[in-house]
C-alpha cells in the first residue's frame, strides 16, 4: 500500500511541478507579446505630428486593424478547449484503469480501497476537464472568438 501511494504521490508532484512550469512559461510568452505589440503601437503612434493625421490613419482600415489588435493569440481558445479535452481523456482513462484493477492488486485489503478511491477521483476530475472543453468550446463560439465571422 505504501509504496503505491508513495508512486502516486511522485507522479502526482512531477505532473503538478510540470504544470506550474507550462504556466509560468506560457505567462511569460504572452507578457512579452503584450510588450512588444504596445511598444510597436506606441512607436507608430508617435509618428504622428497632430491629432488630424492620427485621426485620417484611424479611420483608415489600417488603422481600424490597429485598434483591433489585441496582445492575446486569436487561437487560444483553440489550443485551451484542447489542452483540457487532452487532459480530460488522459485522466479519465487513467482514473478507469485505476478503478478496473483495483481487485487484481496483491494485499490485505486497503490497497482495492486505494485504488478505487484515486480511480473514481481520476476519473471524476477527468470528466471535469472533458465538460469545462465543451463549456468553453460553447461560450467561444457564441462570443464570436472561433468559427464566428471574425476568423
């Protein structure tokens, strides 16, 4: 029993340091697009001599483009919806295993109860995943941000 748990367990804190390191990195890419987008903004910005050329640009469908611009990837919503209907599948499948062998694992007892435990739990948070893609795949769609008229 312990040593299952102690396998769980490490795997368990690999997975979550693996996570926090993905979020501080993908953090860090959008903080330096976000940077570089408002430092190329302002930059043309301050080309302008007076407020009437800046407004003619405006206007312009360059301009309205500009004004559009947004530091945040048009694709995100695409590769966020996956990224959770990956980690739903992986989880949902690994928490069914779990619970499917839970009987062929030697011992006094306690270890069925284990697995059956982290196998229901697996799979629950699995399926959490897999229904925050289909709500965020739902609500993407009827704000416009995939497959509306903007892609």
């Amino acid at each position: 029993m312990a040593d299952i748990m102690g396998a769980v367990g490490g795997i368990a804190f690999m997975a979550i340091l693996a996570w926090i390191i993905r979020i501080f990195q993908t953090n860090r890419r959008v903080l330096k697009l976000a940077s570089m987008q408002v430092d190329m903004q302002t930059r043309l910005i301050d080309k302008f001599d007076n407020a009437e050329e800046l407004r003619a640009y405006l206007d312009s469908d360059g301009g309205r483009q500009f004004l559009q611009a947004t530091p945040v990837d048009k694709a995100s919503p695409y590769g966020r919806i996956l990224g959770s209907i990956q980690a739903g599948v992986i989880l949902t499948l690994g928490g069914l295993a779990l619970f499917l062998i839970r009987n062929h694992v030697p011992g006094d007892g306690g270890e069925d109860f284990a697995m059956m435990f982290l196998g229901a739990l697996g799979a629950a948070i699995g399926l959490g995943f897999l229904i925050s893609a289909a709500a965020a795949f739902w609500l993407s769609r009827s704000w416009g941000l995939i497959n509306g008229s903007d892609d």
